[in-house]
C-alpha cells in the first residue's frame, strides 16, 4: 500500500480544531439537556399520579360526605290554597265613604 500526504497549513488544523471542539461542545450540551429533560418528565409523572391519586381519595371523601347528609325530603303541598281577598287602600277608602254617605243621608 501506498502513502500519500498532502500538507496542510497550521491555520486550517487550528480551525480544524477549533471546528471539531465546538461541535463535541453542542453535542455534549445537547445530551445535558436531553437528560435534563428525561428528569423533568420522570418528575411530571410522579407528580401527576400523586394528583390523580389526590383527586380519587377526594372524591371518595366527598362521597362519603353526601352520603352522610340527611337526604331530601319533598315538600309537603297543600291540595288547594285558598284565596283571599285584600282590599286595596283604594277600595278601602271607598266603602269607608260609602259608609259615611249612609250615614249622612240617615241623619237628614
């Protein structure tokens, strides 16, 4: 087998360099992140089972709370009310007027 080399200048290996360092930087970056991000979900679902778990004994309580109360009765109604008659103030004032013409013309 044959070898071949080819010259590079110094510039373009530090660049090089320089290229390839930066691109293990964002990759690393990018994997910290991603396992950050695992982390947070691992906690939303821990979270979210605690709340349904919450919300299942709170139901269960309120059950058992309704269940305690007294139930409802249904009122008792009257077969037929009865009807009564107010005099309004103006009919009022009106037999009281009456009463008095029958006594004036009594007098006379």
């Amino acid at each position: 087998m044959e070898s071949r080399h080819i010259r590079i200048n110094y510039e373009d290996i530090l660049i090089g360099k320089k290229s390839l360092l930066s691109a293990e930087m964002d990759i690393l970056q990018i994997i910290k992140r991603i396992r950050n991000y695992k982390i947070l979900r691992q906690k939303e679902s821990s979270l979210k089972n605690k709340l349904r778990t919450q919300l299942v004994s709170v139901r269960s309580k309120t059950t058992i709370m309704q269940k305690s109360f007294p139930q409802d009765q249904p009122m008792l109604r009257h077969k037929k009310r009865k009807e009564i008659k107010i005099q309004t103030p103006s009919s009022d004032i009106q037999n009281e007027i009456e009463e008095i013409r029958k006594r004036l013309s009594s007098l006379q």
